[in-house]
C-alpha cells in the first residue's frame, strides 16, 4: 500500500507506526481527529517483525520441550530434537513472512492515512515525507506530530568489526540455518533470550557477559539462577568476560572474537546484544532545535520538554523511560489522551495516575524475559 495524502494538513501526524505508532493513531482517530501515519520500513515496526513477535515464535517450541523433558511421563514421549525448520516456519507465518498488509489494513479500518516513506520534521508542526518514488510531500499538523521511530542496535567500536558481519537481533531472528557455533556477547534482555532459542535449536552456544552479570537490571540471584540453568542446559555462560577484538577475514567463514583475558573464541556466527540507540538521528530534530541522535526529554504527558507548547510528543523507546512495547503503548493511550484534551480546549489531569499522566513509567514496569528459565519483575 503506497498511498498519497488526500489532503496535506492533518490534526495529529504520526511519525513510525510499530505497535506505539498505530496505538496514538487510534486513540487521536477515537477521539475525531484526523490522522497521517508515516512509515519508511514496515507497518508494524521491530517488534512485529525483528523483536518480539518472531522471539517468542522461536522460543515457544524450545521452551516446550524442554519443560516435557522435565516432567517424568512426558519425558519419555519426547523422543527427538526440536525441527528447527519447522521453528522457522511456524515464526514466518508470525512474522506474515514480513509483510505488513494486515497491519497496514488496521491504520485503513480506523480511518488513518498511512504514508510510506521517510518523515523528517520540517520546523514546527512539520513533516516533509521523502516517499519511495523520490517525491517529497509536505504534511501540517494542526494539533500534534508523535515520534514513534523507536531505536535500533549499539554495535561497540571495534577492530574488525564490519567484516566480521555481526548479528543483531534482525538477524537473530530472522535466519533460517542453524549455526554450528553461536557466539552471544551481552547478557540483557536479547542475549539470554537468543542464547536460549538458538541453544534449543542445535547451536553451542557461548554467552560472554561482562562483570555485572546476566539481567544487570534485576537482583543478582535472577542473574545467577539464569547462568546456573544455562550451564546445566549446555550453553558456555562467561562471566566478566569483554570483546576486544574480532576477525572474519574476507567476511566469510569463522569469526574469530579476541577476549580481554587474552584469549580466542572462534564461531560461526556472533550476536551482538549491547544495547539500543533512539532512531531520532535523520528525523529533522535540528529542524526545531533539537538534537539530532539524542533521546527526547518528555514530560508526564508525552510531551518533548524543550519545545514547551505541547505539540512534539515522543512516545516509546525515544523517550528512554522503558524500552518496552507494552510500555510504550501505555505511553501511547496517555499521550493519545493527552491530545485529544488539547484539542478540545479541555483541561488536562497531570496528577499521579491522572488520566494524562504516564506515572506507571516511573512507579510500575512490568517485564519479563522468556528464556529458560523465564525471568520477570515489577520495577
């Protein structure tokens, strides 16, 4: 679907529509007001596609057997390894084989506009829309425009790091061989999560972690409980271990990881889990004096601080409150709110849990990490 505005002004402009996108899209269309929503890549964002969806998809299958393996009776009716193909399989039919016409029909059904192409602010209540076909189409809100472009990977700088082709967590989840030998360097959310699914699949899997452990963000015991389980299951758990180096002559072949202790790890394939950055570096931010690359500042409603008259909002992992989906679309039904009362002329309700106030983010984020063992808190 590559489809022109029908007209060039809209009340709310929506710049990415992964899940937080289309959520503040629905909440301002509820409320009557009209809706652009603006997507360079796929309707649906990293979760449908590189995340979430696809994650789980891989580690259900792996997860099942394992915990039938558990349980005497079930143990000795499972008798072979998991199909990784048919894993593969079963996450493409999750993943629509990465098309994106059912969710580019939901934005249709509720009455959005969606707009393919690369949104960039343009100054204040901006944003100019580089579409596929080189056409630039100029949009005007009249209420507000949300950022909903998310983040992508930290890659570390290191020497040899572009020919060794390294995973992130796209190519974690959306390969289709097995990896002899999977090396993981970082120990959050994506790196236990793959180390489980890709050690369920047939990889030996080495986990390098640095001094803080696995799940740094949780209690340590959760950590050590999760490196205990993951040695048992097989996986090579490295505790206090740091990359300086990596070898991949050519871009083909082994990879070879220089370690901090001196040593070498060779594998066929090394996933890096190091971390996210806000995609906020070619959206226009100098446009309207703000930082281009940089996390954006909001305030309980949503709102991006450093403009003050609360027409930029800046929703999900740009806003670094909790790289979280659910998260973020919580975000989303506030701000959506927050919008709408605007709009209206109606007074807003900022108080802690007010209507228009994104306090959960602050006092109550739920998450959890479906590895082997599964990992959850409430922070």
């Amino acid at each position: 679907m590559n489809r022109s505005p029908a007209e060039e002004t809209y009340d709310v402009i929506v710049i990415g529509t992964g899940p937080i996108g289309q959520t503040v899209a629905d909440r301002a269309r509820a409320a009557g007001l009209s809706v652009a929503a603006v997507e360079r890549e796929l309707v649906g964002g990293e979760c449908s596609y590189w995340a979430c969806i696809p994650s789980k998809a891989m580690l259900r299958p792996v997860v099942a057997a394992a915990d039938a393996r558990r349980v005497a009776g079930a143990r000795q009716a499972v008798t072979g390894h998991v199909d990784a193909s048919a894993v593969f399989a079963r996450r493409d039919e999750w993943v629509s084989d990465w098309t994106d016409d059912g969710q580019a029909n939901f934005l249709k059904s509720i009455g959005a506009d969606l707009i393919r192409g690369h949104g960039r602010l343009d100054g204040a209540r901006r944003v100019a829309v580089e579409t596929p076909d080189g056409a630039t189409v100029t949009l005007t809100a009249r209420q507000a425009v949300a950022i909903c472009t998310g983040s992508r990977p930290v890659l570390p700088e290191l020497p040899g790091l572009a020919e060794a082709r390294p995973w992130t967590n796209r190519e974690a989840t959306d390969a289709h061989t097995v990896p002899e030998r999977l090396a993981v360097v970082g120990g959050g959310g994506v790196g236990v999560e793959m180390a489980s699914a890709w050690q369920g699949l047939g990889s030996s899997v080495t986990l390098l972690a640095r001094t803080d452990g696995l799940l740094p963000r949780m209690e340590p015991f959760a950590g050590e409980m999760i490196a205990r389980a993951f040695t048992q299951a097989g996986i090579d758990v490295r505790i206090g271990t740091t990359v300086t180096g990596t070898r991949r002559p050519g871009g083909a072949g082994p990879v070879t990881l220089s370690l901090g202790d001196g040593a070498d790890l060779e594998a066929d394939e090394v996933l890096f889990a190091t971390g996210r950055r806000p995609l906020t570096d070619d959206i226009g931010l100098q446009t309207v004096g703000l930082e281009p690359g940089s996390w954006l500042d909001v305030d309980d409603t949503c709102a991006v601080r450093a403009l003050g008259d609360g027409w930029l909002y800046a929703l999900g992992d740009v806003n670094h409150h909790a790289l979280l989906t659910h998260q973020g679309k919580y975000q989303a039904r506030i701000a959506g709110a927050a919008i709408a009362a605007r709009a209206a002329g109606q007074p807003l309700d900022t108080a802690p849990w007010g209507a228009h106030a994104v306090t959960a983010d602050h006092r109550a984020v739920p998450q959890v990490f479906f590895c082997d063992p599964p990992a959850a808190r409430l922070a």
